[in-house]
C-alpha cells in the first residue's frame, strides 16, 4: 500500500478518535470538552520544567499545570467511553477550573 494513503488512513482515524470516545458523554458535556480540548492542546511544553506555556487564546500556565490538564482530559474523555458521566463532569471541573483563573482577558 503506498505511504501517502497508508499516512491518509491512520490520520483520519486518529482524527476521529476523539469523537467516537465522546459520542457517550451528554451533548453539553461533550461541548465542554470540547472547547477545554481546543485550549488545552494548544499548550505544547517543551519539558516539564518549563516556567511558561502559552495557549491559543494568550493564557499562561507551567508545564506542569499542561501536563495536568492533558492528563485530566484523558481522563474525562476514558470516563465518557465506559458511560460514568459523574466522574467525567468532576474530572472536567477541575480543568475548567484552571482554565477560568488562567484565561487571558
């Protein structure tokens, strides 16, 4: 198989990963996700060290607190794919939490 359709495929599915594993999370949740995602990947530390990190829309976090976040979502996103929304809404809070007192005004 030619790389170029080989690199196509394994794209899309990894693009459309994300999605199938929030399809089980309510409508409002999913959208809360997804907008936390939007900021959170954004973020890209170089190490874990790092003083500061800055996201999409201007705030400023430590590498740790992106490590975190990331962390969190996946999280959120596993507890969405076996159906415990609980666990998901309290997982997410914490990371809205953090985005809020971080959020570039």
């Amino acid at each position: 198989m030619n790389r170029t359709v080989l690199f196509a495929l394994a794209s899309t599915y990894l693009l459309a990963l994300p999605s199938l594993s929030q399809a089980s999370c309510a409508p409002q949740l999913s959208e809360q996700l997804t907008g936390a995602q939007r900021i959170v990947d954004s973020l890209r530390p170089d190490k874990p060290g790092q003083m500061r990190v800055f996201a999409s829309d201007g705030s400023e976090y430590t590498a740790a607190e992106a490590l975190w976040m990331k962390g969190q979502l996946r999280s959120v996103t596993r507890a969405c794919a076996q159906g415990d929304e609980t666990s998901a809404t309290s997982t997410l809070g914490g990371v809205t939490e953090l985005l809020k007192a971080h959020h570039a005004s």
